[in-house]
C-alpha cells in the first residue's frame, strides 16, 4: 500500500511536470515560437498554471503533510534517507503552506492588478509620467501589505514576508548589517578609481562578424562545463536559463559592436546552467532536486560571469582563441586590453547597464525604497524625490528624468518587492563561495590560466548544486564556505581586480 510520503512525492512529481513544461513553451516563445501563435500560446500557459496550481493546492497535500509529520513512517528508514525524507516534507510543507495561506480574492486581486499596473507602468517609463502610474502603485503597494500580513511569520516585518517568497529565511535586519559597510566601501572605492587609468573601451566597441562570436563564446561555455547532450543555446532578446536536470535551455544575445557583452551574458547563463545540471535528477520532482533560492542561483551566473570571465587569468587564457574565432578584427588588441575593457566602472542611471563596482549601489536604493513603501513610511508621492537623492548620495549621479529613474524596473509593477536585494547576495554569495574553491584548490586564478574549470565546477557540484533545498540558503553558505554571509570576500576581490585595471 502506497504510504502519506509516496503519494506525496509522487503527486509532486506532476506538479514538477506541468511546470517545467510551461517552461519550455515559455522559451519557445521567446525563442522560435511563429508570432501568429501568440493566442493559443497564451491559452496554453494559462492552462497549465492553473492545473499547476490547482495540484499544488489540493488539500490531499496537507492530509499527507499531517501524516508524514507525524512521524509514523520514519522508523524503518535509514538515518541518510530519514534526514532526506523530513528535508523533502519540511520544504513541501513550506511551499503548500505559501500556496494556501493567501485568499483566493486576493490571489485574483493581485493577479489582475499586476497585469494592469504592468502596462500602465509601460506606459508610464515611455512617457516618463511618474503620476500616471503612481495609483497603480499604490494599489499595489497596498495589496503587498495585505499579502505579507497573510504570510508573516512571528517575529518578521511585512518586507520579510515578502522577501521570504524568494530568498528563504532572509530579513531586512540581516542584509542591513551587510549592506550598510558595503555601501560605504564601494562609494569610496568608486572615488578612488576616478584617479586611477580607465580603460578605453576600444576592444568592448570592436566589431566582429556574429556568427564568429557566437563561435567563440559557445566554445567558452563548453569549456566551462555546460553540457551540451542536456542543454542548448538559442537567442532572444533578453537572457535567461530555464529547465533543469536533463534539459536546460540557455539564450544569449549579440551585438555587432559588443563581443564582451554577449561572453558576458552567455557566461551568466551558463553559470545558472551549469546549477541546473547539477541537481541530482534523480531527486527531480522533489525539493531536493531544485535550486534553493534566488540569491544562490545568481551567485552561480557571477561566479562565472565575473570571478572566471572578468579575470585576467581568464582572458590571458582565451586569448589565444578569441584571436583565432574573431578573425583579423582582434589584431591589434591583446588579452590585458581586453581584461581591463572587461572592468570598466562607470557610476550610472540605469541598473541593467552597470558595471561590477556600482550595480549593488542600484540594488541598496531599491532596498531602502522598498522598506519604507511597505512599512507605510514613505507615500508613493515622494518616491522620485526619495530615489534620486538616493542615487546622488550612492552613485553621485543625477537623475535627469523618472523614466531614467524610478520608472526604469518592471518588478514594483508585477508585485516583486524584497526580489532586488537577491542580485546582490548573488554576488556575496559568489565570492564567499570563489573564495572558499580558491582555498580548496589551491588557486583558482592557476586553474583559470590554463582553462582548467573541471575542479571548480566539482567543488560547485559537492558543495552547492547536489543539495538542492535540503539546506537553507544560510546553512549551505555556512556549510560550504565554513562562515556566514558577509560582504569581505566580495570586496576584497573586487578591490584588488580593479585597483589591478585601473593600475592603482
Ligand atoms: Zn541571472
């Protein structure tokens, strides 16, 4: 007889299913999908979120929650599977919980808001009309409060809550004692480098053929250990990594004028990639078999799109190919012109384009806003003046407009608040876990150098992929690395690869 904790798996194993198809019409869609099929696609996705959901909500799940917590079934295991077994009822027991703990009306509320205040907020960053999406965030803003009061948990503020539905067990209080020293030592460290050699830029703005440079970077990730028998690589306009385990569909993009632009992205997507196969398949369907959190599955894209592909051991390494892939275009440049294009830092406007040594400072101005616009602190009103004083007091840069400003980031509008700050644990979470590799290795810039990213990408298995969600996002930083987060190592590196361009 089939017992609580087999149903369990087993139901769960068709709400994988159904996501992970929706996935893949989703990629198709942003990849090869006919642009005449954009009604049905739409009709499909529908369906399948809402069988997804109505499998991932049905009550049955809470009956066998009951009964595997109740511990019947624990004694004849052994104290490996035991331990696996209550990780996978703890974290399935987090994720029905979430799912049922929110009213239907609401449920629908947000949805249909989200939507609107979606295309409003469109509309709105054209035009720069701050006060025409303003009631739309209100709205939202409000809903946000009403969700978090659904989902707090004792002890946690409302952004808590919210912040929990991306990165578990994360709160405010924590990433503040982070952040806060992080924000001082960059904001120094960004007036330092005015003093120092910027890179000139000519190699970023080079032009190569594109189907050379998609040679080029394909090789890359191919060297990184992506592997092709269990994934590909397409194009869209934006970005991304989905899929998992077996099937892992990664897109890139190319500019004529921008070969570092595209190594870097594909070498992004590659790192979340490489995660994904990672997961053991065999616990595929089960919490074990997924990625932790957020701000983890970002660390993975950093640490190869910055701690490998901004290095200089990296590009004395690549060097040699990039020479042969681009053609006659990469003559006359060489891999410490290309090292140092790699690194300029350029304080900015627009997050998306910022480099490695401000893109935090965008992320804390939207973790201080977004705080205080849930806490009931700051009223929507005053956002912009908020966010461009901000933005001088961080970037020292003035913002000309709202579109520029405030209005540039889609999340406040689809009701993504306390999702920003996991960009930047993605890139404390990177360094921490370099670091720790270096340490293991004996020397990850050695390895680097000679294009050797077996051993890391093993100590990345062992430490971090194979888990899956058996530990929290903390525990497995503490587990792997021997400490807790911390902003040190992502500053250290910073500070030395830069002062290292900038000849300082
Ligand atoms: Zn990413």
């Amino acid at each position: 007889m089939a017992t609580a904790y087999d149903a369990l798996v087993s139901h769960h194993r068709e709400v994988f299913l159904l996501g992970s198809t929706s996935a893949l019409l989703g990629w198709d869609q942003e990849t090869y999908m006919p642009t005449g099929a954009g009604e049905v696609r739409a009709e499909q996705l529908a369906l399948l979120a809402r069988l997804q959901h109505e499998r991932a909500t049905d009550p049955r799940i809470g009956d066998w929650l009951d009964d595997c917590e109740a511990g019947a079934e624990r004694a004849s295991h052994g104290e490996d599977d035991a331990a696996e077994r209550a990780a996978i009822v703890r974290e399935l027991r987090r994720d029905f919980d979430r799912a049922t703990k929110l009213p239907p009306a609401l449920v629908g509320e947000l949805a249909e808001v989200e939507s609107r205040a979606q295309q409003a907020w469109a509309g709105a960053r054209t035009d720069s009309d701050f006060a025409g999406f303003a009631p739309w965030l209100e709205r939202m803003v409000g809903l946000q409060q009403q969700k978090a009061d659904c989902l707090a948990e004792t002890g946690a503020s409302r952004w808590d809550a919210l912040a929990d539905c991306y990165e578990p067990g994360m709160r405010a209080a924590d990433l503040e004692r982070v952040f806060s020293p992080l924000r001082e030592r960059l904001v120094a460290l960004r007036e330092r480098l005015a003093g120092g050699r910027a890179p000139n830029h000519a190699f970023v703005r080079a032009k190569f053929p594109i189907p050379a440079q998609e040679r080029f970077v394909n090789a890359v990730v191919r060297a990184m250990g992506f592997d092709f028998e269990r994934g590909r690589i397409d194009r869209s306009t934006h970005p991304f990594c989905t899929g998992t385990g077996a099937d892992v569909r990664l897109t890139t993009r190319f500019h004529e004028d921008n070969v570092v632009d595209a190594l870097g992205s594909t070498m992004h997507e590659g790192g979340h990639g490489l995660y994904e196969q990672g997961l053991p398949v065999a616990r595929l369907g089960t919490p074990l078999g997924e990625a932790v959190s957020l701000g983890i599955h970002e660390s993975q894209s950093r640490l190869f799109e910055n701690h490998v592909g901004r290095s200089r051991a990296f590009w004395e390494w690549v060097w040699p190919q990039a020479r042969e892939q681009l053609g006659a275009g990469a003559d006359g440049f060489a891999a410490a012109q290309a090292f140092r294009d790699a690194n300029l830092v350029q304080p900015s406007l627009i997050r998306v384009e910022a480099d490695e040594a401000t893109y935090d400072l965008h992320v804390m101005v939207r973790f201080e806003i977004e705080r205080e616009l849930i806490a009931g602190d700051l009223p929507v009103a005053d956002l912009p003046a908020r966010w461009n004083g901000l933005y001088r007091d961080y970037l020292g840069v003035e913002v000309p407009d709202d579109r520029r400003g405030c209005l540039q980031d889609v999340h406040w509008s689809c009701g993504l608040f306390g999702y920003f700050p996991t960009y930047t644990l993605g890139n404390l979470y990177a360094a921490q876990f370099a670091a720790a590799a270096d340490r293991a290795l004996g020397g990850l810039d050695r390895l680097i150098g000679r294009g050797d990213f077996a051993p890391l990408v093993d100590w990345l298995r062992d430490n971090v992929h194979r888990h899956g969600r058996r530990y929290s996002p903390a525990e497995l930083c503490q587990r792997a690395t021997g400490a807790p987060l911390s902003s040190e190592p992502f500053f250290t590196y910073l500070e030395a690869k830069l002062t290292d361009a900038y000849e300082l």
